[in-house]
C-alpha cells in the first residue's frame, strides 16, 4: 500500500489522538495492556510479529485516513 502525505508530524499528530482516543477510558486515562508487549523487527517502520489484526478495524480505519485531506492511499 503506497500513500503520501504533505505533512507527516500532522499525520502523527491525528493518527496518535486516534490511537490514544480508541485505548482510552471515561475519565481519559489508558486502559492497562491487557496481553504482554509484542515481538517486533528491527526495522524502521516495525512490525508486530505476533499480533493478531482485526481486518473489519482495519478496513474502517483506511477508510477513516482516506477521508484526510491532503492523504491519498
């Protein structure tokens, strides 16, 4: 999947709120990990080794990140 965007910290910014948003509680606070931490590469960008995904949240997500102005998938 290619994908460009004209600014990345922007990029991180909104893809961290999303993130912290989805994991956090009521009163805003992070909800414990609830399996242990996973194995990843080395590499940059990482990848889970032993992570499941759910492919419905995936699919909602891309759909969210292409509705970003400025970001094309």
């Amino acid at each position: 999947m290619k994908f460009r965007v004209k600014s990345v910290s922007w990029f991180s910014t909104v893809l961290l709120a999303a993130t912290l948003n989805a994991h956090a509680n009521v009163d805003g606070e992070l909800s414990p990990r609830e399996t242990s931490i996973p194995d990843t590469t080395d590499s940059v960008p990482h990848v889970q080794l032993n992570v499941k995904t759910d492919a419905d949240l995936i699919a909602e997500f891309r759909n969210k990140v292409a509705k970003i102005p400025d970001v094309s998938l």
